[in-house]
C-alpha cells in the first residue's frame, strides 16, 4: 500500500496536483475499512490538558462543552443537507455558498469558528473528493462525526494515489473524461461538496430535496440519491 507522508495545508492533490485514480481492477464496492486510527496517547493527553485548561480559565464550563458535543453528535450531517438543498434550489444562495461560505453557512445559524470552509461543486466535468492526509481534519459543525473510514490510513493514503479505484469500492463509477480532483484537509481548512443534483427533481421543495443529500455525497465518496430512492413530498 502506497503512504502518503507529506501533509501540506494549502495544496490541491493534482497529478501534478489532481490525481487521476487507476482504474484496472474491478470495483469491491465497500468503503475501505478502518485501520486503528485512535489518536496517539500524546494527543490525547494535549487535548485533555487544554480542555482543562479552558474550563479553569471560565472559557466555557464542563456542562456547555457537554451541550455543545451532544448538539453536535444529534445534528449530524442533516445540517449539511439542508445546505445543499437550499443550494440546489436557489441559484442565489449556491453563488453565495461558492464565493463566501462562511456569510452563506450564516443563513443557517452555523459559525465555523477560526476553521476557513471551501465549498465545491461536483459537475460533468469535475469530481471532487475530500481527504484529510495528516488525521481526520471535517467540518463537524455541518456534518457531525466522521465516519470510521474516513479516518483509516487506508482511506487518507489510497484516495490520494488512486482515487478512482478507491472511488469505485464506495460505489462512484465515473467516466475517464471527469477529473477527478482530491482535496486535503487541515486543521485551518475544511471542505464541503455539493452533489450533483439528480434529474427530474426542478420542481420539488427543499425538504424533498434535503432527502437526497448522503453525507458520502457531501465528502464525495457518494452521490446524491435518485428521486425514486428517497419520498417526494
């Protein structure tokens, strides 16, 4: 299995910069599985020690830090589908969400902090998919917990040296002529992907479309469910 050692926070993965995945053996469709990626002993001890620290100081209090991990967890990735929703349905709000996510993210209630969001457009053309090299680096406040994959080594160095085969295991079969572009992730920067829209769905409202959106289509390991997969109001 190919490592990829090199986490650097303000990069693009190309071919020189986006790579384009091997596509020769045939898919497995199942994510690849998770490979011990518990946070060493040292991190935990940091983590710790500052999140006392914090309290001690009157940052925020052991109860609120309770509220706002339980706030968290229940969200989930629905507050990330309600974005994409809107996105998809109103051409003003996606405009917004593309060129100043963190004012668009607003509209929502939602601050991401000291944390910057990018926000990427799946089309024809383009596929995107987002990594994070180093660690498990997500933008929780919109998607909740990442998943177990997402923090396997197998994931962070495979989806980056061939992302189409890695791809293909998650069930995203994509044509030759889409680039595939993979996006790394830091401890300053997150991503959010919005799918392609599925066909037939112009007329539908935004609670029918917030139905379609996975969070795997979000990190682009997934895409958006077809109108007969989900209930149309």
């Amino acid at each position: 299995m190919m490592t990829h050692d090199d986490h650097d926070h303000d990069h693009e993965h190309e071919d020189g910069h986006h790579h384009h995945g091997e596509s020769g053996a045939p898919p497995h469709r199942h994510p690849p599985q998770q490979d011990d990626p518990e946070p060493s002993l040292q991190a935990r001890l940091l983590e710790e020690a500052l999140r006392t620290l914090l309290i001690d100081k009157g940052v925020f209090s052991a109860v609120d830090l309770q509220h706002a991990m339980a706030a968290m967890d229940a969200r989930g990735e629905s507050q990330g589908a309600r974005i994409v929703a809107r996105a998809w349905a109103d051409p003003g709000y996606r405009a917004q969400l593309l060129e100043r996510p963190a004012a668009a993210l607003k509209t929502f209630g939602i601050d991401m902090g000291v944390n910057e969001l990018t926000v990427l457009e799946n089309t024809a053309e383009v596929h995107n998919v987002v990594v994070c090299t180093l660690c498990s680096c997500y933008p929780r406040m919109i998607l909740g917990i990442p998943p177990a994959w997402y923090k396997s080594r197998e994931y962070r160095s495979r989806v980056v040296s061939e992302p189409r085969a890695v791809l293909a295991e998650f069930g995203v079969v994509l044509p030759q002529e889409v680039e595939v572009r993979v996006h790394d992730s830091n401890a300053d920067l997150r991503y959010l992907v919005i799918p392609r829209r599925p066909e037939g769905t112009q007329a539908w409202s935004e609670d029918a479309l917030e139905r379609l959106v996975t969070r795997d289509s979000m990190i682009g390991t997934g895409f958006a469910l077809q109108g007969a997969e989900s209930i149309r109001d």
